[in-house]
C-alpha cells in the first residue's frame, strides 16, 4: 500500500478523482517515473541519486542490480534491509561517500523507496566494463 504521501503525489500528478483508486491500490513499485521524481525530489533523494546517472551515489537502477539475486531470493528481506539503510544511512557499501541517515522518512516511505529502487533491476542494464 502507498504510503499518504505517495497517494498525494499521484493524484496531484495525475489531477482526478478516477486516480485515487489506483493510487490506493497500486504498489509502490508500479510508480511512474515522474511520480517517483516528485517524491524522491520532494524527500531529497535526488541530491545525491538520479534513476540511471552517477552522481554522489549510486544510481538507484545500480543499486537495483547490485542486489537483484537477493531481491529474488528474499524479497521482503531485502526491502527491508534496504529501507533501514535508507533510514539509518551507512558507509563502505559504495565507496568512501557515506549515506546520510534519514530519519524523517517514515519506515512506510523508506520501505516504499526501497521498493520502488529493487524494482527498477528489470529496466536497468548493467553499466559497462571500463
């Protein structure tokens, strides 16, 4: 389920009243691109990641591919896993650049991130070799 926020950027997006029974259905992961900007926009996200461009950090379809084997193996798992990092933030896992904690993102909002970014795997191709 979307969280409120979400909700609120579809159907401001989308100007309707027909979306608000999609968007209160659909899954984080079926965000459109543009819906998923305003957010990741709106939460600060796109500072430092872009969808498919390199900026501080990873882009999020890196991170999708980094951990899609364990997105198969344990969806729910690594959502998790990865919603905490985006809470809590961390270091080493990409580099000498830390990820800043984020602790005004409800644990909703870092678990609907988080699976929006392990879905985008399915679009994404590996970066080439250098």
């Amino acid at each position: 389920m979307l969280s409120y926020h979400v909700r609120s950027i579809v159907l401001a997006l989308s100007g309707g009243l027909l979306c608000m029974a999609t968007a209160a259905t659909a899954a984080p992961a079926e965000m459109t691109a543009a819906a998923a900007k305003h957010f990741f926009n709106a939460k600060g996200c796109n500072a430092c990641h872009e969808l498919n461009e390199h900026r501080i950090g990873p882009s999020y379809q890196v991170i999708a591919l980094r951990y899609a084997a364990a997105y198969a193996a344990d969806p729910a798992l690594q959502v998790e896993k990865l919603a905490m990092k985006i809470r809590l933030g961390g270091a080493g896992a990409w580099g000498a650049v830390p990820m800043i904690s984020n602790p005004g993102l409800s644990e909703q909002e870092a678990t609907d991130i988080a699976s929006w970014i392990l879905h985008q795997a399915k679009a994404a191709t590996p970066p080439a070799a250098k």
